[in-house]
C-alpha cells in the first residue's frame, strides 16, 4: 500500500492504455448492442458507453498532454491529423459507398437517388469529412425498421463518431496552450487551475441542482464551428473534464501518488455514484484517478495489447455502423450475447483492415517533413553551372533538418 509517484511506476513502452482503449471499445459495443439490436438501454441507471467514452478521454488527455509537451505545435498538430482523420475517411467512404447503395437497393430496387438527393451520400460526406458529426443519417436507409428507430426515431448510421467532434476540439485546445506556453513546467499550475475550476462546476451542479438540466453549463450548444459544427455544453463540460484531468496528471506526473488504497476505493465512489445516477459529477475525478490506476496495476500480461497493433479506434468507429445493419438483417434473434459476439467479430474484423491498411501506414508519415526549396548558389544566379561537389558539412545539416 506504499505510494509511489505516477512517473515512477509508468513506462510508456509496458502500460496497460492499450488494453484499456480496446476494453473502453468493446464496451461500447456492448451498450450499443442493447440500444441498437433491441431498441432499450443496456442498465437503467448508467450508460456504460458514456463511461467507457469518459474512459477514453482520460487516456487521450494523459497521452495527448506528453506528445504536445515533446514536440513543436505544426508536428503535433500532424501527429493527430493522421490519427484521426485516414481512419475516419476510409469508414466514412464504406459507408457511404458500400453500405449506403445495399440498403438502399434492398429498399428502393434501385440506387437512383442516393447519391446528390438531399442527405444523400455526398452531403454525408461532406458534412461528416472533418470529424463532425452534422448529417447523422444518409436518406431514409434506417426510418422505420430498426430497434433503434422504434425506440428513439433515430435514422442514425454511425452515430460512434459524434464523438470525434470533441476530441478534435480537445486537441485544438491542447495546441493552443502548447503554443502560448502553457504545458511547461513553470505555468502547468494553469491548466490543473482550469481543471479544478471545472471540477468546481460539477460539484455545484450536483450537490446544488443534482446533474438536473438546469446546471451550469448543461444546456445548449457552442458554435456551429468551423468543420466541427455544433457542440452540446453537457458533453463538452463533461468529457473535457476527463481530457483536462488526464492532461493534468501528465503535467503533474511526478507528484500524482499511486496508491492501491486509494485505487480502490475510487473503484467504489465511481462505482456507487454511477449505479446511483449521479455519475457525471464529482464521481468523474474519482475515474479518473481509477483509469490512470489500472494503467499501472493491471497485469504484464495485458502491457502487449495494442502495443503493436491497435485496433480499439476501428472498432470503436465501425461497430455502430455494423450494428445497425446487423439489426435490420434481424441478427438480435442470437439474443444479447449472441448480437453482441456477432457485431464485435465482424468489427473487429474490420477493424484489423482499417489498421493494418490504412491507419499504420498513415502514421508511418509522422516523421515526414516537407522538403525547403533550395537556395541557388552564387554561380547558379549569375547564370553560371552549380559545382558537381557539396561539402560533407551541407550534406550533414541538410539531412538533420529534413529528418529532425
């Protein structure tokens, strides 16, 4: 039960992130399996995908604070361009261009319409390109004769990626402070100062209007904004609390105490604030401390899951997608257990192609740098030939800059 600071017990080569990532995934799934094969939440009192998303901000905020900390704001920026946004496009483009035509053939007996109709497939993707969700559905693919839409009316094709909305914005949020300075050690009392005053705000709406609709900041929208459009103010206050209580802890790594006591008994709080539903409320901090806890606690063993391979964002982007298709061809008659098995194997099947094929050779390119345009010599100008030979001292710098 000694306690130990969290840069001591964390190797970010031999962490258990990856393994919570792919466990926050399929928990997802799970949650969706109930809302979208049989048209009813998974429990009553929690949402567990909304705790598994919370989950994942956690972690992104954690990891996301130290790539923004180790590199220039133009790189950083890049590093999550290619994260987010290959991935994003290659299941965009399965949907529209492959799923979209089959249901709507199975519909229509015909695909005229699909494409430049209002809500069509082009505006899908047009509205969804950057990462915000603004057309949740492709023309009437899903109205009527789904669990989902008899219980919510949701014509919803991919509904996961709303998600990706406030992510993005999270990482925007990150390279502006990056770049005024803010992540260095001197000022990182700032960004756990906004933490705390988010915390503030929690706490208030919980114990002053119990999470009600009339809270601070729990009502409305921010923007439309440029690519991301419209975000609710709940699941910005909400989420970016996770992201900002992750980036404090990367800030703060040498001081944040991991103690096995007190990892569990935030299992507990966490646990019976949500079973209660008063999860999204102080109980956020107290998830916090247990997802950063179980990064360092949890067996060796699990170190190796998505060390090498990370399939957690395929399956997380592709399950809703595969669910509801799944729910129209009336696989929920496998039952809960057997839907979810289902959906997951062919989302994760998908996800391994979305890896291997597109989202690692995407970040492959981390490194790459545009090339500067060279400077012509002295005898170049006048008009004369550039000489056969450069010196192995131009050769160095050249290169080094390209690579750094």
């Amino acid at each position: 039960m000694m306690s130990q600071p969290f840069a001591e017990v964390y190797d970010r080569r031999a962490n258990s992130f990856g393994a919570l990532r792919l466990a926050f995934a399929l928990a997802v799934v799970l949650s969706h399996s109930a809302a979208l094969g049989f048209g009813r939440p998974l429990m009553q009192r929690v949402d567990l995908g909304a705790v598994a998303v919370a989950g994942f901000f956690t972690i992104s905020g954690f990891l996301i604070a130290r790539s923004a900390r180790r590199t220039s704001v133009p790189r950083f920026l890049w590093h999550r361009a290619l994260r987010i946004w290959p991935g994003l496009w290659v299941c965009l483009l399965f949907t529209a261009g492959v799923v979209a035509p089959v249901l709507f053939f199975e519909r229509h007996g015909t695909i005229t319409g699909l494409w430049w109709s209002p809500n069509g497939v082009f505006d899908y993707l047009r509205q969804n390109w950057w990462g915000g969700l603004r057309q949740f559905g492709i023309a009437d693919l899903l109205q009527g004769d789904t669990p989902y839409w008899r219980w919510q009316g949701g014509n919803t094709i991919n509904g996961s990626l709303w998600t990706l909305a406030y992510e993005i914005f999270c990482y925007l949020l990150v390279a502006t402070l990056s770049a005024l300075t803010l992540l260095r050690r001197q000022l990182r009392w700032l960004p756990l100062l906004a933490m705390l005053a988010v915390f503030g705000v929690l706490c208030w709406n919980q114990f002053r209007h119990g999470n009600a609709e009339q809270g601070i900041w729990l009502t409305g929208e921010i923007g439309p904004l440029p690519m991301l459009g419209a975000l609710r103010k709940d699941s910005l206050l909400w989420y970016g609390f996770m992201f900002l209580a992750g980036g404090a802890a990367e800030l703060y790594s040498d001081r944040l105490l991991i103690n096995d006591l007190l990892g569990v008994l935030a299992i507990v709080v966490s646990g019976w604030l949500a079973v209660h539903g008063s999860f999204f409320g102080p109980a956020l901090l107290a998830y916090a401390y247990v997802v950063l806890w179980l990064a360092v606690r949890l067996p060796k063993v699990l170190h190796r899951v998505g060390a090498a391979n990370d399939y957690s964002y395929g399956v997380y982007i592709y399950s809703f997608v595969v669910q509801q298709v799944m729910a129209k061809a009336g696989v929920q008659a496998l039952g809960l257990v057997g839907f979810f098995v289902a959906s997951t194997l062919v989302s994760a099947g998908l996800a391994m192609v979305s890896w291997h094929l597109v989202e690692r050779p995407a970040l492959r390119l981390k490194n790459w740098t545009p090339r500067r345009p060279r400077e012509p010599s002295d005898e170049t100008t006048a008009g004369g030939s550039a000489p056969a030979t450069v010196s192995t001292a131009s050769v160095t710098a050249s290169s080094s800059w390209h690579h750094a």
